[in-house]
C-alpha cells in the first residue's frame, strides 16, 4: 500500500472541541478523549472541521487545539486538521500555522459566503491556489449542509485530482460517492474519503479507502470494525455493523447534530462537555432519548 494511502486508509473521528458551561474549551477533557481513542485502531484524527465546531474558535483557540491532539495521539496515527477560509490567501496562511502545529493533511471546506459564484471555475481556482502553496497534502472537503449548499462536481474533482499536493476529500454531499470515485483520473494519487457513517460501507465498496465519521467519537472501535470485516472479505458482517450503527444516528444522535453527538460521548465515558453558544446542548427529554437508544443497544446499562 502506498504512504500516502496508508496515511488515509481507516476511519477517523472528527474531533470534537469539549466546552465548559461558561464557554472556555476544556483541554483536559480533550487529551482525555484522545487518549481513550487511541486504545482503539482508528487511522487517526480529524480536528478543526464542523464536528469541532471551528467556526466558534479562534484562530488561537484551533492551534491550541491541534496542539494538544498532535501531543496525545499514538504513534502512526495520521492528523488532519480544517484549515478552510473564505479565501485562498486565508486558507493558506492558516494553513501554514496548522502545518507548524504538527497537521499532516489540511482539510479544507468549500469557500460559500459568495454561494452564487462558487462554481467550477472558482473552487478550481481556490483549491489549485491553496494546493500550491500549501505546505501540506490538502483534502478538499465537500459539505454543502455546512457550506451554503456548495458541492464540488465530479468534473472538478476530475481536474483537481491531478494536482500533485491535492491528495483527496472528504463527501459529505447527498451526491453518489461512486461518482467522485470514477471521477479520478487513471494514475492520479488521489483518494475519497466518507464523510458520514451513511456512505461508510457503501463507499468503501465502491472504491472509497477511510471515513471522516462523527459516530466514531463515542463508537471508534465498532466504526473500525466495519473496515476491518470488509477487508478480511466479510461484507456481510461488515453491512451489518454499518447499518447497526447507522440506525443508531438515524434515531438520536444525527438530528441532534454536534450537541447530539457530545451527548453521547458523556454518556459512554467521554468527555464530550458542551457545545459554545448559539449551539445549545440537548434538552432534558432529548437526552433522554439518546440515553434510550444507546440502551437498547447494549452500550448502556
């Protein structure tokens, strides 16, 4: 298996940042969460994207952060961190502090505050311009549902993934990830990664190599488990163990999103805190129904 993607292959939590009530980032709470990570057999670790809630972060803040994870993680693990701006200038020059920070790939969302003239041309022309002067691997990072509806076509990727510092992205679009998959160019060192437990195995059977997946900061090793059974040849136990997992975001922590998401993680003995306003934690009742569902499947007593 090539570095590049063995660096890539497997699955990885999209870090959460744990707050306190009043808002101050809890960073014992976060090298507590790396470290109980690490005793499961994830790739590594993608911090700073929307899971991490790195709009409500300061510059500062998100080094801070990153720090901290680069610190804690074992050995081997791969680090990935959202450097993504509205601006390729921006993007880039955090994207250089996140590389001195020990980031190994930088993770960059689709510009989107200009939405109507985000077309193929411009994030072209964005993420060529990044990739350029990037001092590290770039994974572009498609998400319309935190980007103003933006997607990056196949056609896009067709081009962008012949860039030699454009390593691949991350989907977490409504569109087919095959597409993207076929998208990629005979030869070109470029690989697509699932954004969400929903694509996971589907994905995976169709070309994809890892999954940014948000399940897996409560769940890492089940979210393992599913690459580790299809690559021994096992799909159908691997199906399996993606759609239990699927049916457990489907009915409480995916519609709850990233407050749902922390609810979950302090239930099973992370330290998952609390969301930074406007983001509001979860509601009594809605606690409770995480708390069920986690229950019923045997995660709880």
């Amino acid at each position: 298996m090539a570095a590049l993607q063995q660096k890539l292959s497997g699955v990885f939590p999209p870090v959460m940042t744990p707050f306190f009530a009043d808002g101050r980032i809890d960073y014992s709470g976060l090298d507590f969460n790396i470290e109980k990570m690490n005793e499961s057999p994830l790739g590594g670790y993608m911090p700073l994207g929307s899971n991490g809630e790195f709009r409500s972060l300061t510059d500062e803040e998100a080094l801070e952060v990153l720090a901290h994870i680069v610190k804690k993680k074992a050995p081997g693990r791969t680090v990935m961190a959202g450097t993504g701006r509205e601006s390729a200038w921006a993007t880039i020059e955090f994207t250089k502090k996140a590389a001195d920070a020990g980031a190994e790939f930088a993770s960059v969302l689709t510009p989107y505050y200009y939405v109507k003239k985000m077309n193929d041309e411009a994030l072209i022309r964005f993420f060529s311009d990044v990739a350029d002067s990037s001092p590290i691997p770039v994974l572009m990072y498609c998400a319309p549902g935190f980007a103003g509806g933006v997607i990056i076509s196949a056609k896009a990727v067709s081009e962008l993934a012949r860039h030699p510092n454009i390593a691949g992205m991350k989907d977490t679009s409504k569109e087919d990830i095959a597409d993207y998959v076929k998208a990629v160019p005979a030869g070109a060192e470029f690989h697509v990664l699932a954004g969400s437990i929903s694509k996971y195995y589907y994905g995976l059977t169709v070309g994809a190599i890892g999954g940014i997946l948000s399940i897996a900061n409560y769940l890492p090793a089940e979210c393992c488990e599913i690459k580790k059974l299809f690559d021994a040849g096992k799909k159908d136990e691997a199906e399996k163990v993606s759609e239990r997992l699927k049916s457990i975001t489907e009915r409480a922590t995916g519609k709850y999103s990233v407050s749902g998401v922390k609810a979950a993680m302090n239930l099973l003995g992370y330290k998952g805190g609390e969301p930074r306003v406007p983001v509001l934690p979860l509601k009594p009742h809605e606690l409770e129904e995480v708390r069920a569902v986690l229950k019923e499947e045997g995660f709880l007593k």
